[in-house]
C-alpha cells in the first residue's frame, strides 16, 4: 500500500512537472517572440527619426533598455526551465541548478537597476553580498558533488 500511494505521488509530480514545463515552453516562446517584435518595433521608430540628436539618443537609450530588461529576462526563463527539465531527469532538485537560476536572477536585477540608475548603493551592496553567497554555495556544491536535495 505504501509503494503504491509512493508511486501514485511520484507519477502525479511528474504529470505537474511537464504541465509546468509545458507552460514554461509557451512562456519562453512567448518572450522570444515578443522581443523579436521589440526588436522590429524599436528599429522602425528609430528609422522614423527625430530631427534633433539629443532626442533620438533619448529614444534610442529608451528602447535599448527595454531590450536589455527583455533579453535579461529571457535568461532567467531559460535558467528556470533547465531547472524544471533537470528535476525531471533526475527526479530531485540539485543545489547547484538552484544557485545558477539565483545567480541569473540577481544579476538580472543588479543590470537592470543600474542600466536605469534606479538602485542606490545599500540596495547594490545587498545584491552583491546575495550574489557572493549564491556563487560560494555554487562553488560549495559543485566541489563536494552533495549537490541533491531529495524530493
């Protein structure tokens, strides 16, 4: 009885893990499609042109960081995904995978705050300190291969 009721737990995970994976997939399409049409959208008005310089660097520099931000965050969709396709291979979640998506993920922020001049230095020294710990507990896993946490 027990085996089974394990059996039925563990094949009911995996029907949720490929119906996350399944959204994932959309969701990063999804991303990729719409910064290609980002992308198409911020040439065209560039091609439209604004006679005075200072402005059109204004609106390049606009549309430069929403591709920036869009690109970062494809890179976290990617990093997340491979956490979901791991856990389906191995049946567990490894450390390491998590401090890499953790790693994606603050550094993301810490690009995106300063790109827009938004993050003040507490906040950045904040995010450095989180990323030293990510990549320590990356280096840590990665070296006493006890990377594994049970599911």
């Amino acid at each position: 009885m027990k085996s089974r009721a394990l059996l039925l737990y563990r094949r009911t995970l995996d029907i949720i893990v490929v119906a996350l994976m399944f959204i994932m997939v959309l969701t990063l399409l999804g991303s990729v499609v719409g910064l290609v049409f980002d992308f198409v959208g911020a040439i065209s008005a560039v091609r439209q042109g604004i006679p005075s310089h200072s402005l059109s660097h204004g609106l390049i520099d606009s549309v430069a960081r929403d591709l920036v931000i869009d690109v970062l965050s494809v890179f976290v969709l990617i990093e997340l995904f491979r956490t979901f396709t791991d856990y389906l291979e191995y049946q567990r979640i490894r450390i390491r995978v998590l401090a890499e998506v953790g790693i994606a993920f603050v550094l993301r922020d810490i690009f995106i705050g300063l790109y827009n001049h938004s993050i003040d230095w507490p906040q950045v020294l904040a995010l450095t300190v989180l990323l030293a710990v990510l990549v320590a507990a990356r280096m840590t896993a990665v070296m006493d291969k006890g990377d594994v946490i049970k599911s």
